[in-house]
C-alpha cells in the first residue's frame, strides 16, 4: 500500500499530517523528523538543502505516492532542487498571506515566521507576488524567536511560552494587525498562547490547504471537514534522525492539542 511521506525538521510538520489524516483518513502516513539537526529557523540555506535532501531520500526508500514538505524553512531552501530528482509529487508549504489579505478588515496582516523564513528568496518573491494582487494590503512581520523549541519540547501553555509568544505577538497587533499568517508548521501548537494575546482574530495555518492539494494531485476523493485531526495517529510510521520513540511520544502529546483548537 501507498503512503504520504511527510517531513519536518521536527514536530512542526505534525500540523500538516493531522490536516492529511484528517482530509484522506485512509492514506498511510510516513513522518520523517530531522530532530538531530532542529530547528531548521537558525541554519544556512545551504545546511537546510543538504539535510532536506538526506533525509527525503530516506523517506523514499518507503512506497510513497507523494512527498510533502511540511516545513516552511525547508520549502523555502530546498523545494525546487527536490522537484528536480524525486519521482513522486512533491508539495511544499508557504505562508497564507494570500488568503490572509482576502479577509484583513483594515489591510494591515501581521506574519509570524521563523527569520530563515522571512529572509528567504521564496518568501520574500510571495510577498511580492501577493503585494502586486493586494495593493492595499500591508504586510508587518515578525520572528517567532523560540516558539519552534517550545514546540519540540512540549511547552505550550507554560508562563515561559506565554511570554515569547506575547514577545512576538504583540508588535504586530501595535502595528494594526487584524488578521495573522502563521508561516510555521510549528506555531499552531501554540494557538492557545496566541489567542490569549490576539483574542478572537483570524488565524491563518496552511494544513488544510496543502491536504487540499495533495488530494488533488494524487486524485483522492477528500472527507468532509471536521473529522479526525488530532486523533491517535493510527497507521502512521515515526521515522527520525535521533530518536523514534521519544518522538512517537512526543506526537502523542502533540496531536490532540490540534483537535482541541478545533473545538
């Protein structure tokens, strides 16, 4: 049987798998982590290709029929180069600033990234892109500086991750911001912390839509919304470059928090 290889290079990724599972609940789902190496926000271009590319080839020693890169940084740094070798799909993930900008009240869209992100060629060409279309749209940014490792490590509702959240959220709420990208795989985990500090304004994450593309690239009838993300990850297969079950572990704990923000 088929399955969807999903990569990140740590738990960030886990959002889009839940979107997956959630859109195409009866596709396998392998999941690579490159936990040895994470986060990826901090590493050269360079770094982020040469370990994209190591541990993608290990996920296609598996019978996949389409490979998602779940992580942002790595789209930015190495998903032209991965569409030029690999021999099934390949689907990256880019912030929503355009969907962001269809539904901004005031035009002001605050994005929250990693910096290897927000200073990448990619990045920086979507911006334009989306500038060009949405005119009166304004763009503010900021890095979410230590919300990958509150991920990785389990820390979501802690005093601590409140604060680098607030850190983060707030200038961009000063600046007008009544809509924001979460333009890591990570930050969803932290949608509780987020809320806490922007209240009730949109929050745009690109699970949905990549589940939404991969099931038409590979021509797969979609559940209807509202089913399972969050859920046990049954059928799915923990792959790492450190430890597979402490990661196994740690999406146990992850998972459900993406079904209680649902709610």
């Amino acid at each position: 049987m088929s399955e969807i290889g999903v990569f990140d290079s740590g738990a960030g990724g886990l959002s889009i798998a839940a979107a997956i599972h959630d859109m195409l609940p009866g596709q396998a789902i392998s999941y690579f982590a490159d936990t040895a190496f994470a986060p990826y926000g901090v590493r050269s271009e360079a770094e982020i290709l040469q370990r994209t590319e190591t541990c993608c080839r290990r996920l296609l020693g598996r019978p996949l029929a389409a490979l998602v890169v779940a992580s942002n940084t790595a789209t930015a740094s190495a998903i032209d180069a991965l569409r030029r070798w690999v021999p099934v799909p390949v689907i990256g993930v880019e912030p929503g600033l355009k969907p962001a900008a269809k539904i901004s009240p005031s035009g002001v869209v605050g994005v929250l990234a990693t910096r290897a992100t927000l200073a990448s060629r990619r990045y920086r060409e979507l911006l334009e892109r989306v500038g060009r279309e949405a005119q009166d749209v304004r763009f503010v940014e900021q890095a979410g500086d230590g919300w990958v490792e509150l991920v990785e490590a389990g820390e979501l509702d802690t005093v601590h991750a409140r604060t680098l959240v607030r850190s983060a959220v707030q200038p961009l709420l000063d600046q007008g911001a009544d809509t924001l990208v979460l333009g890591c795989t990570h930050y969803p985990f932290l949608h509780r912390a987020i809320a806490q500090v922007a209240g009730a304004i949109p929050v745009i994450e690109t699970g949905p839509a990549v589940a939404r593309e991969l099931a038409r690239r590979l021509d797969l009838p979609a559940a209807p919304a509202g089913g399972t993300a969050g859920a046990a990850a049954g059928g799915w297969t923990f792959l790492t470059s450190a430890d597979d079950e402490r990661f196994a572990a740690l999406a146990a704990r992850l998972l459900p928090v993406l079904a209680r923000a649902d709610q």
